[in-house]
C-alpha cells in the first residue's frame, strides 16, 4: 500500500512551512499617568468615540490589545494603560506615530486632560513607564 497521496505537494508544504515560521515575541507594556478631575468627562467622551484614523496609527504601529483604565488612589484618579506590541523598533514605530498628524490632533485633545507624574513630566512626558515584575501566558 502506497502512502505517497498522503503526502503534501511541495506548494503545499512551501505554504505550512512558511506559516511556522518564527513570529517576533510580544512585549507588554504598561503605563500610568493622572486625569485630571475637572476633564475626566471629556476624556471619557473622546475616547467613547475614538478616531478611526488614530486607530488605524496604532494598529500600523503594532500596537495591539490597547486598552485604558481609571483608578482612585487617595481620592485623586489615575489612568492605567496597557497595550502589546508585535513590531520590531518600538522606537521607530512611536516615532512614527508621533509624526502623524492625526495623531498629534488627537494628543492636542487628550493631553490636557492628563496630569503626568514627576517622572514623566521631567522627561516631556505624559505617561510614566512601569515595570513588569510578573508574567503568565
């Protein structure tokens, strides 16, 4: 008995094989910064309704699993983000997301509703990195 027709043709196994190919690894990030109180309804509001072409930037910029999150600490709120990204230059990437003018429209927006923390501020920040100390797939 012949297995032979069991066998992929060779633009078949081109196919499988190039779909197994290594996927660069994803990064987390993780990052806080203040809201300012008397703009939270306006930061709420813009991002109800966020820009398809800044969402579009994010996406071209391999950012993925993007989401913001608002928390009291001692009665003052902060806002959590995290997002995953799948490129290969984050800087490049931020760079270029920082040269879109969409972009920049919607941060001119955003910006002052935020209330960066000392060390973001120092830097010409609005968002404080953090650093990941645990991790579970």
């Amino acid at each position: 008995m012949s297995y032979r027709h069991l066998l992929p043709s060779a633009a078949l196994a081109a196919a499988l094989l190039s779909s197994c190919a290594v996927q660069q690894p994803v990064k987390r990030y993780a990052m806080i910064t203040g809201l300012r109180p008397e703009k939270e309804a306006r930061y709420r509001q813009l991002h109800a309704n966020p820009w398809p072409t800044v969402l579009a930037k994010i996406r071209a910029c391999n950012i993925r699993n993007y989401s913001i999150h608002r928390k009291d600490i001692d009665g003052k709120p902060y806002l959590f983000a995290y997002f995953e990204y799948t490129g290969k230059n984050f800087d490049a990437d931020m760079k270029k997301m920082g040269a879109d003018p969409e972009t920049k429209r919607w941060w001119k927006q955003t910006d002052p509703c935020q209330l960066p923390l000392p060390d973001a501020r120092k830097k010409g920040q609005i968002w404080s990195t953090t650093e990941e100390v645990f991790y579970t797939p």
